[in-house]
C-alpha cells in the first residue's frame, strides 16, 4: 500500500518550495483584483453579504442520529449545507473585496465545522456512528472534499485568519485526514475500501486528501509522499475503464469521479510545474470520449446505473480535456468565467485561475457530427443514431454488460429510446438514496432490480445480481441502414425450466427511424413469460397491441406482435422514489396463458404528440396533471398543486413562503427556444398575502449542452415577471422578453424572494412566440 520511497524522494526533487495549489492568496491583489473587475464577479460579493448576518449552528449529535436513521442522501446534504457550503462564498467574497469583512464570520464558521465530531456523511450508518463516538477515524467523499476547502481557506486567506485559527486548521487536518491517510497506506489502520476500489470513490477522496496535503503542509516530503500515495492508488480508479472508455457507474457519476481525477491531476500538475502528469496516460482519450460517443442524438443521453435521467456531461468537464487532448470539441470549450466558477472551492479555482487546458489552444475547428453508432464492444453497449442530415427522428441506446458493474441496476439488455429530444421510452435512473441502496436489499427497489427496466420478467422471475448474469453478444451486424445487436440473456435468470431466451434488436434509420425488439424464449415446460417498457411521461393503451407513450416534448407508437397466443398490455406506477419529480411507469406486455416457447417482437417508432401540443410551450402550465412537468426540490415544500383555487380548470399551484431566509422553487422542463427570440410569458396570479414585488416568475436560458447562460443583473430582469400584492383575485399578468444568441433552450423558474414572505396562487403559464401590445405585472 506504501508509495515506493525512491518514487517519494523523486516527487519531492518536483515540488516547490511552498505548498498550494489552485487559485492565488487574497495578497495577490494583481490576480484577484482582475477578477473583481470582471463582469460576472462584480456583483459576488453582493450576494454573499447576508452571510455576515446568517446564524452559524453547528450540526447536534440529535440531528446527526436523526439523518442516520434514515440513511436520506437529501437529508445529509442539507444537514451539510446548512455550514460546508458556505465556506467557499465567505473565502471567495474576501479575496474579491479585500476589505476583511468575511473573516470574522469565515473563522465562526470553521469553529463550527470543528466542533462537528466526524466529517463523514451519515449514508452508510455503522460507519457514520464509529466515526461520531470515535471509534473509527475514517475518510469518505464528503471528508475528503471538506479538508481540500479547509486547506485552501488557510492557503487563499493566510495572515488575515488568527495564528490560533491557522494552528486549529493543520490539528484538526492532521488528526481527521493527515494521520489516518497515513495509517491507511502504511498499514497501521485498515484501508478504508476506496483505496482499491476502481469506481468514483476512489478518485474523489485521493483528490480531496491529496488536494489538501498539497495545499497546505509545509514539508516537502510530507507532500511528496502523500502525492506519491495518489499516483499509486490513482491507477485503480483508471482501471476501471475498459479499453473502449465506458463508465459503468453512469453519466452522472463520470463526471463526479473523473472531474476529481482532473482535479488530482491537474493539482500534481501545477506542483510540479507539469513534471508530473497524471493526465499523461495513453487510455485517457477514450475515457475522456466516452461522454462525446453516449450522446443519442440532439443532446439526449441515457441514464444508466444510478444517474438521473436528463444528465449531461459537466462544461467544466469537456472543456478540460478538449483542450488538453485536443479533442476538438469547439461547442464545449468555454471562455465563460460564469461557467467557471461552479462547483466546489477546489474545482472552481482549478478552473478560474490559469491551468494545464488553459495554455493550450481553442478548437478552431468545425466540429465533426456524430458517427451513425457508438459500439462499446468492452462494455456491450451500442449507440444507434440517425445518419446526417437524415429526416429519422429516432435513436437509441442498447445495453448489453453484467450484473455487477458499479452503481449497479440488474438491467443486462435494456434500452432507451430517444424521440427528437426526449426519451419516451426510458430509463428510471437513480433513486433517492437510503440505507437500503448499498446494503443487501438494494434489488428490492424496483428502480433499480430488472422489474424497473425494460427487460423480461421470466416464469415470474426478475434478473440475478452478479457478474455470471451477463450479456452474452451473439450478432453486433452495422449497415448504414439497419443495425442488428443480439444478445442472450439466459444466464441473467435463475429459472430451471429456462432453455432460451435470446433479445435482438433492429435499428431502421429508413423513414423517420424505428426499433424492433425481439424476444425469444423456450421453456422445458409452459410458463409465464413478459416485457416491458418503462416510461417516465404518461401513456394511453390505444388497442390490445399498441400503447402511445409520451415523453415531455415528444412520444413514441409501440406495436406489439407474438406468434404465440395472444398479448396483454398493462401499466402499472412503480413505487421507487426518484430524483426526479416524477414516478416510473411499467408498461407489462405478457403473454395471456403460459407457454413453452414465445416469440414476442415491439416495433417502436416516433408518434405525433396527440394533443399537438408545441414544444415551445409549458407542459403543464395549467398545473392539472399536478407536478408532472415541474422539477420540485424535495426539501422545498413552498410550492403546492392543489383545486381549493383554480383560475380555470380543476387546480393551481399555491405558493407558501413562510421563511425569511429560503425562497420557495419550481423549475419547468426544458422547451426549445430560438436565438434571439422573442417570447412572451403570460399566466394568472391570485394574491393573497404578502409583498407587491415578492414572487418572480423567471425565464431561464440555456445553451446548447443545456447549461444556464449566466446574465448581468439588469438582462435578467427583462425575462422576469414579478407580481404579488393583496388583492386577493385572479389577474393576469404578462411580459415580453428577448433570448440571448446562444439560447438554445429556456425553462421557467417560480421563485419567491429570498427575504419576503407571500401566499399566492398561480395558474394557465403559457409561453407564445412574438410581442403582443401589453405587459402586464
């Protein structure tokens, strides 16, 4: 586990004198004074002052039993928000200012971290517990990411921090992060399980120790062995790719791990003043491609494994290695501070401040459309696009793999079917985590067993876990008009009377584009047999062989054809509690009798929406399909669809912002919009109680990766309608506003101010094209 001492000696001959990493100290006033100066940052401190007022209140030992008990992963977070998060705003809103009005309140707040009794998340509980009543001193991926900040506040704030508080930061550094690191990779402690393993968890906490080390300990040799550590153990979580790139853990979870891992690296990079480089191997460009080939079409990836669906690859992400390798990825290289500056204090910084990426060159280059197919041949798992310029409206993602890959779903031979934008027929994705997502039970959560997936369910049976439930490929046969992917999915069931049960798959691009999935199964004696499709929008069974399924922006026809007897088609809402606003729906489609053999073929293809309704416009604007269509935060309860108010129809959304601190918030989906359109958003309010300016209705842009395009204060407040009152009536309201020349999509975004307190009620949001003669607020 040790790093070879030749090896540490090496690194130490690499690294400067002092310690640090990203950014510059707020003495630099050359670097932070330019950024002050920059447009984007001219209003950061502004908005961190009500920082200086807001209480500081530690995490009790009632409140970290109560998150243990559930195991809530949102619980956790706002538990962890209500200090962590705060840290990087108060540090960033001295180093811009340079007046020391954030450093009292920055060091009342590193007091409280400190009195924390474990910085380890409360997720895995028998850990969380030993680490709170100190008999176990471990690190996970919260810890890691908390000293990495602990370090730079020390590094960026220096002098202007007390000598006792400095004293206090390197202690409490040693004693949570430091010493058991050391421990680990000595063999004085067991290693905690990240140390070896090849998934994210490996590259976020070696980023997070390795980060602080190098930002904050003076000895070199101290550095240099804990950067050694890292190059080690870093290898393991490259390991787990494949040689054809594909993350298994998902979208989401790939940028979390290899983000940190460009972290790591690029922090060994600047050390080293570029003697050292991690990202220097010669598998990293198809790892770093892997988000470029997942891609169906027009921005819509899958959400395998526990992703989320309507993940996308991080901007920060794509512009890094773009730049670093080349990649020629000219749509996602950013000069945007705005883009920049997200993320955790680290990330931030590595991005804000000059880096490896940063010297070299912008793609100056059209960029190349996407191949027809991506084939991870590694992985099993094929990408099926329709050709350029072709009229075909539709695209898919087929997965073949295993049962034990990371953040696994028992989910071999499931698919995604995209439709222009969406997704129709989908994947569930990510479940809201508890104790039970990485414990014995996990396959009891239909989001994540095969029951929650698009594949067979066998004489009764669902998908075994394990790595001997395995796709096997038995035809991977590419044309530029059809592609044909087989797979044998036998050993995915334990059922004694299966003999066969294979899956093919027939991608059309001819017309508008069409997927025919094919089952065949043979039993040694008759058995129940079905299918399934999994949907995230509504549906309507049309005829006894045909179901219309409907994604946000778009829908899909599947007709059902069997050679044996006659089929039967059921919906059913899965009870899985997801991260999204929304419930799965399982779409059954079975045999009517049992049977000793089946032949069972799905043949989708794309479907005008039935209601024509435009995509331009708000699902559900009127709020009577209740939430569907909104993204609500769920420890955001401000917001509430109900029918004690209607302005028309049966239901209104009701607003109840009680708290002078929070505002409430709802997010609509996604709708296209052109550049520099002209929109008019128009809806109805009823107010009960409260200010006359208290409640905004926003609207948001985006850019083609669909990342928020960051606009000065005074552009956003032309696309903001704010209203409220007492008046205790419906009116409408409208207002007319322009999007910007690199919106590509826009959402609309309810949201009270912060600092006031209203009751209203909203209903029939609408969004039309072009000027009318009349705002109204």
């Amino acid at each position: 586990m040790a790093p070879d001492p030749a090896r540490v000696r090496q690194i130490a001959a690499m690294l400067r004198d002092r310690p640090g990493t990203f950014g510059r100290p707020a003495s630099d006033r050359t670097a932070w004074g330019a950024l002050a100066r920059t447009e984007t940052m001219r209003d950061y401190v502004t908005s961190k002052e009500g920082e200086l007022t807001r209480p500081v209140v530690p995490m009790t030992e009632e409140e970290f039993g109560a998150a243990v008990v559930t195991g809530s992963r949102p619980t956790w977070r706002a538990l962890e928000a209500r200090l962590g998060n705060r840290l990087k705003g108060l540090v960033f809103a001295e180093c811009l200012e340079n007046k020391g009005r954030f450093v009292a309140k920055t060091e009342e707040l590193l007091e409280a971290l400190f009195l924390e009794k474990t910085w380890i998340a409360t997720v895995r509980k028998a850990q969380a517990t030993r680490n709170w009543y100190g008999q176990s001193n471990n690190i996970d991926l919260g810890a890691a990411r908390r000293s990495w900040e602990v370090a730079l506040a020390d590094y960026l704030l220096g002098d202007r921090l007390s000598p006792a508080m400095r004293l206090k930061i390197r202690e409490q550094l040693e004693h949570r992060t430091f010493g058991p690191f050391r421990r680990m990779v000595t063999g004085e402690q067991k290693p905690d399980f990240w140390l070896t393993t090849t998934s994210n968890w490996n590259a976020v906490c070696l980023a997070g120790v390795t980060g602080a080390a190098l930002t904050i300990l003076d000895s070199k040799d101290q550095r240099a062995y804990v950067l050694a550590a890292a190059e080690k153990h870093s290898r393991n979580f490259l390991a787990g790719f494949p040689p054809d790139g594909y993350c298994t853990e998902g979208l989401g979870y790939y940028n979390y791990g290899f983000g940190h891992y460009l972290a790591l690296s690029e922090a060994a990079w600047q050390v080293t003043e570029g003697r050292l480089d991690l990202f220097g191997v010669p598998q990293m460009r198809s790892i770093a491609l892997f988000p470029v080939r997942m891609e169906i079409m027009n921005g819509v990836y899958p959400s395998i494994a526990d992703c989320p669906p309507g993940a996308r690859p991080a901007r920060m992400l794509m512009d890094y290695t773009s730049r670093r390798l080349g990649l020629g990825l000219k749509h996602w290289e950013t000069d945007s501070l705005g883009d920049r500056i997200r993320g955790s204090m680290a990330l931030s910084l590595m991005q804000t401040f000059p880096n490896a990426a940063t010297t070299e060159p912008a793609a100056d280059i059209t960029p190349q459309a996407l191949d027809t197919r991506s084939f991870f041949d590694h992985a099993g798992i094929l990408i099926c696009r329709p050709a350029v310029g072709a009229k075909t409206r539709l695209g898919v993602c087929l997965k073949g793999g295993h049962n034990a890959e990371h953040h696994n779903h028992n989910d071999v031979g499931t698919f995604v079917v995209a439709v222009d934008t969406d997704t129709p027929v989908s994947d569930a994705g990510a479940e809201v985590y508890t104790h039970q997502t990485f414990s014995a039970q996990r396959y009891e959560s239909d989001a994540l067993n095969s029951y929650g997936h698009s594949v067979p369910f066998v004489a009764g049976t669902m998908q075994s876990k394990g790595r001997q439930a395995k796709a096997v490929v038995l035809r991977a046969d590419f044309t530029d008009a059809v592609d044909t992917f087989t797979l044998d999915l036998a050993s995915c069931y334990e059922v004694p009377t299966l003999r066969k049960l294979k899956r093919t798959f027939l991608y059309s691009r001819g017309g508008e584009g069409s997927l025919a999935v094919t089952d065949e199964v043979a039993y040694s004696s008759p058995q129940a047999f079905e299918t399934a499709l999994i949907t995230l929008g509504s549906y309507k069974i049309i005829s006894p062989d045909t179901v219309l399924l409907f994604g946000r922006e778009s829908a899909a026809l599947a007709k059902v054809a069997s050679d044996t007897g006659s089929i039967r088609l059921r919906g059913e809402v899965l009870k899985a509690d997801l991260r999204i606003p929304t419930k799965a729906t399982r779409i059954a489609i079975g045999l009517s009798e049992p049977a000793e053999a089946a032949r069972i073929t799905v043949w989708i293809t794309p479907a005008a929406h039935p209601d024509g309704r435009s995509i331009d416009r708000i699902h559900n604007g009127s709020f009577e399909e209740g939430d569907v269509g909104w993204t609500v935060p769920k420890e955001n309860r401000m917001c509430e669809v109900l029918s004690e108010c209607p302005a028309s129809g049966q239901k209104s959304l009701k607003v109840v912002d009680n708290d002078p601190e929070a505002g409430s918030s709802r997010l609509s989906l996604r709708m296209r919009a052109e550049p520099d359109g002209l929109y008019r958003l128009c809806g109805k309010i009823f107010p009960v109680s409260g200010s006359a300016d208290g409640l905004g209705i926003y609207a948001r842009f985006y850019d083609g990766a669909d990342e928020v395009i960051r606009l000065p204060r005074e552009e956003r407040l032309k696309s903001i309608v704010i209203t409220g009152g007492e008046t205790k009536q419906w009116r409408p309201f409208a207002k007319t506003f322009r999007t910007t020349r690199n919106t590509r999509y826009m959402r609309i975004w309810i949201h009270s101010m912060s600092a006031t307190c209203i009751t209203a009620y909203l209903d029939d949001l609408e969004i039309v094209e072009g000027n009318t003669p009349e705002d109204r607020e």
